[in-house]
C-alpha cells in the first residue's frame, strides 16, 4: 500500500504549558472525505490546526508526501494543503474578490504578484461557491452563509489538492450547512480533493464522511465507515450521551438519536 | 489581435492583461494618489515661495524646472527648498511608517508616535542636545551629526523593544499596542527629565526639536535622509505582497503560507527605521503617521492602508501643514498644529471603535 499524502506519526500538540494531543498517529486516507467527531476540548481542532501546519508539532512529526511539513518551505505546504481555520477574521470592507484573490498569494512572488492563471482560478473559485455575483461586496455585510462561502472560496483559489475545513458549518441554519457540505463533497468527487473536516453535527457528518475519526482526551478512539464508528457504545463512552443508533431513512448511514432525561424518566 | 486587452473574468475587477501578466485596475487606487501628487507639487510650490520675500508659485515652478532669473535661483535653491524637500520626504516616510504599522497591528491606532519609536527617537535626540551643551562633554561635529544619528538609533532600540517585549510565543497585535503605550510614557519621561537636566538654552533648542520642527533643516540633512529613504523604500515595496495576507488572523495568513512571525518583524523594523529616520530629520511631527494611512484607505477605498497613497498624502499633510502654520502663525513649529489636528482625530477613532464594536 502506498503512503498516504498526509500522515501525523507520534505528533504532539498543544499550547503553552498543555499538551492537547500527545503520541497520536493518523493515516489521512487520499482523496477521500474524512470527518473527526468528538466532545469539546477532546483535541479535534488542535489535530486539525497540527495538520496544517499552523501550529508546530512539540514532538513527533506532520509529514506530508513523506516529508515533515514543518521542515518545507511555506509557500509549498501553502499550495498542497489549504487550510480554513475555525473563526477566520477579515477587515472591514473587504470584497469578496478581494478575499478569493489573496487565495492567491502562496503562488505569487514579488516580482510577479499577480498572473493570468491567477485571474482564472479566482474566477473559478467565485464561481464554484455560487460568489461570482458577489464578488463586489463586503465580506462584513454577507450573511453568515454567504460568508462561509466567501472563505472556503478563498481557500478553493489556492488550488490545494488536500483541504483542511475546522467546523465549516458552525453558526449556518441547516440549508446553509447543507449547501457548504454539497459544496464540499462536489469538489471531493469532480476534482478528488482529499478533505479532512471537524464537525459537530453528528448526523451530518456520518453523512458526507467516508471515513469518521472519533476523538477523547487527544486520542484517536476509534477510525472507520461511518456504521463502524457512529455506535451507541461509543456515543455512551466518548460523548457520555444516551442515544439510540437508526439508519437514516434518507441516506441509509447512521442517526443519532438522543434519548433525553425526561424521556428516560418516563421509560 | 492586440495584446493589451480589457477582460472582466472576476466580475467587478476589470484588469489589463499584457501576455501571461494581468494586473487588477482599480481607478481610485491611481487616481488618488495622482491627484495628491499635484496637490503635493502645488502646495510645496506655494511653502517654497514663503519667505521674508514671497516668490509666486509660477516662478517657483519655473525655478525649479531650471528656468528661474539668477537670485530666485538662489534663494530657492540654497535657503528654502531644504526646508520643503525634508517636509516632503519626512511626510512620505511618516505615511508609510504609519501604513506599516496599522497593517501589521490590523489596529488604527498603531503609528510610531503611539507606540513610543519616536519617543525613543526623542530620547536619543535630546540626549545628544542636551549632553552635548554645557552640561555635557560632547561637542562639534560629534553633535552636529549626533542629533540625528542618536535619533535613529534611539528609534531603533524603542522598536527592538517593542518587539521583543510584545513577543510570547508569537506577536499579538493587542500586546502590541499596550507594549507600546507603556514605552511612549517612558520615552515621554525620559525625555522630560532630560530636559530638566540640560541648561535653558538646550532645553529651548530640545524643545523645538521634540515638538517637530521643518525651520531648521538644511541641505546637509536632505543628503542621508533621502538615501536613507532611497534603501528603505525599495525593500518595503518588496516585503509588501505579504502584507495583504497580514491583515487576516494568524491562522488564515499561516494557511496562506506567510512566516507571520518573521514577516512581522520584518515590517516592523523597517517601519520603525522609516519612523526613525524621519524623526531624526524633524523630530516626532505626530498625527502624520497615525492619520495619513486611515485618510488614503478611505480615499482610495480600499481595505487595507495604501502605500503609494500613504506616502504622498503623508508628504501632503506634512508641508501642509507647514505652509499652514507659517500662514496662521509665522515662526511656529509644524508639530504644534499637527498636535492640534492629532487630539480630536484620536478621539473621534475611539468613538468609532467603540461604535463599530457595538454594532
């Protein structure tokens, strides 16, 4: 078997004095969509920001294309893997154009800032969100949903064949998650972009996942088809919720079904 | 078919593609600073022909194009377009200090007189005046060039420390700005009880200097303040295709694949050698800096400080200034009315901050 683009390999994470994520290894399985789960706190952004290299390993390695990714060159690392943190901040009164064009700037130089091919995957990136008609806009003005949109655009326009997405959906009404996720997995399935996203929304993410990573306490407790992982033992150990597993009538993959106290009382 | 040609593929950035290169045409961002640089041209015209003779901006103009009668060619060249080229030249590097700070911050009120680099300025400036009169031992041409050395080196050192003291695990733009706060009030008072110490006159001398002051400048300063500008300009143009990226959060700029910590400090240094420079030339002339960038990114609209635009509309205000205080006001410093401009500016960006974050 061949190795996998993106691996971490006893990686330690943290901040400051606490170590989040210590001795983890994690195969990123190529050009398909993986999504981690797991309860607040238990390391899933910091796994996520450690593989893409905005925050350095304490110990072990990242390693991309076999070669550990805090030792490439940035600009490199910035073309493979585009990465969209979790709150992305953008000043005020910055178009859209604006924000999708510094997608940009890992393919650019000093001497040349700005090229054709730039211009064409700017355009493509606006145009794949559904941004291009608003592209004149500020990002500050959009709607949530539109804004989301107007990132992951930005990030499209670096052309990276891996795609890092932390908690894309948060604060999107269900149409709008749903929309950001189609988006997601149409350019998973067109261009066979390898994405790895942090969801919290677990019916979701046993939706659109190929594989499901768990997390507890910096671990990695369980990896595997969403049917595998997204069971009612694990929901009991890792997330300590009562709930009951279905297939989705929908999709076919796992629902979560949370069984509340006052339903558990009356039982 | 021609190889200039006008596409609109990104739909509200009409851009001019030669070959393989294309860039973006933005009509403000040319247009403002076009119209700036005659306003500058004009208005330094008009501060040149002040004086105990007045000559009409016409015969300034056509001086300087080399055309003027024997004595305007005098008078301008050698008594007063020293005083305008420093105002110019000191503006523009003031401009785009500010520019580089506020951008690096991602905060309006960062400029070099906020965060204490022309207070180091200061202090190294008027140690050199005040030890170098009566109450000290150094003398000729070790004060005569120490001014303005002491001064670049004083600005230096504040932006070292501003540096190093705002640093933990990386550079936060807040800390930043608090840092330098604190640094502003020590240089204040360092330079304050300095002047306690120096006799009267130097004092006097320290005063003017430490208020901003074009009155003095001769052609003997012109010279390393504009190859000083001459080296620093070019490098900063250099570093800026990674300011765009500067202006998001940390996370967004890594992902882009910038150094943030070094690129950081890369623009600081510069900005604070900018700063320096041109305090060490004309002492702290404050609110230029700090203004300057907010005014052009208003005027040019664009999302971050313009550059070009900051440099000429900071030479702009400057001999403005100037030329304003020499109406009003005949034999007062530049600073004073650039003060005077400052406090209300600062206030009115604390209402609006406050506004924006309520909103």
């Amino acid at each position: 078997m061949t190795r996998p683009r993106l691996q971490a390999e006893h990686v330690r994470l943290g901040y400051d004095e606490r170590i989040v994520v210590d001795g983890l290894d994690f195969d990123v399985a190529d050009q398909s969509v993986t999504v981690i789960i797991g309860p607040n706190g238990c390391g899933k952004s910091t796994l996520l920001r450690g593989m893409g290299r905005l925050l350095r390993p304490r110990g072990g390695s990242v390693l991309l294309d076999g070669k550990r990714i805090d030792k490439l060159p940035t600009k490199d690392v910035a073309r493979t893997v585009g990465v969209l943190p979790q709150t992305p901040s953008a000043p005020a009164g910055l178009t859209v154009g604006d924000l999708v064009a510094r997608g940009r700037q890992p393919h650019q130089h000093w001497y040349r800032q700005w090229s054709a091919g730039d211009e064409d995957a700017v355009a493509y990136a606006l145009s794949v969100t559904g941004m291009s008609s608003l592209a004149d806009r500020a990002v500050d003005e959009l709607s949530g949903g539109q804004r989301q949109r107007a990132w992951i655009s930005m990030t499209l326009a670096q052309q990276t064949s891996l795609l890092l997405l932390d908690e894309p959906i948060t604060y999107l009404d269900l149409a709008h998650q749903v929309d950001v996720l189609d988006l997601v997995y149409r350019l998973h399935t067109e261009r066979g972009t390898t994405v790895v996203m942090v969801l919290h929304d677990l019916n979701l993410a046993a939706r659109y996942a190929d594989t499901l990573v768990a997390m507890h306490d910096g671990r990695i407790v369980s990896q595997g088809k969403p049917d595998e992982v997204l069971t009612e033992e694990l929901l009991s150990d890792v997330f300590g919720l009562d709930a009951k597993v279905v297939a989705d009538p929908v999709a076919g993959t796992p629902l979560v079904l949370p069984i509340s106290a006052h339903l558990r009382d009356e039982a | 078919m021609s190889a200039v040609r006008n596409i609109e593929a990104v739909p509200g950035r009409k851009q001019v593609r030669l070959g393989r290169l294309a860039w973006s045409l933005r009509p403000r961002s040319a247009l403002v600073p076009a119209v700036c640089l005659v306003l500058l041209v004009l208005v330094a015209a008009l501060n040149i022909g002040r004086g105990s003779s007045d000559i009409a901006v016409l015969d300034v103009l056509r001086t300087l194009a080399g055309g003027g009668d024997h004595a305007e060619t005098g008078i301008i060249f050698d008594l007063r377009l020293p005083r305008t080229l420093a105002g110019v030249l000191v503006g523009a590097a003031f401009g785009l200090a500010g520019a580089l700070f506020q951008t690096v911050a991602r905060n309006p009120l960062a400029s070099p007189d906020i965060l204490g680099i022309t207070w180091g300025a200061g202090v190294g400036a008027v140690s050199v005046i005040v030890l170098g009169g009566s109450a000290g031992q150094v003398s000729g041409a070790v004060a005569e060039l120490g001014v303005p050395l002491a001064g670049l080196a004083g600005g230096l050192v504040a932006g070292l420390l501003l540096y190093v003291l705002a640093w933990r695990r990386g550079l936060d733009s807040y800390r930043m700005v608090l840092v330098g706060i604190g640094l502003a009030a020590i240089g204040h008072n360092v330079v304050y009880w300095l002047l306690t110490v120096g006799d009267v006159d130097d004092a006097t001398r320290a005063t003017t200097w430490i208020v901003g002051n074009l009155a003095g400048v001769g052609w003997e300063a012109i010279g390393p303040l504009a190859l000083a500008l001459a080296l620093l300009v070019p490098v900063t143009a250099a570093s800026v295709h990674t300011l765009g990226g500067l202006q998001f959060g940390d996370d967004t700029a890594r992902g882009l694949g910038i150094r943030v910590d070094r690129a950081r400090a890369v623009v600081l240094l510069l900005a604070a050698a900018l700063a320096a420079v041109a305090t060490a030339v004309a002492g702290p002339i404050t609110f230029v800096a700090l203004a300057t960038p907010q005014i052009a990114l208003r005027l040019v609209r664009s999302p971050q400080p313009p550059i070009v635009g900051s440099m000429i509309l900071g030479a702009l205000l400057t001999v403005g200034a100037d030329l304003a205080v020499r109406t009003v006001a005949p034999g007062l410093p530049v600073g004073v009315l650039t003060a005077i401009l400052g406090a209300p500016y600062l206030i009115f960006l604390f209402l609006r901050t406050r506004k924006e974050a309520r909103a």
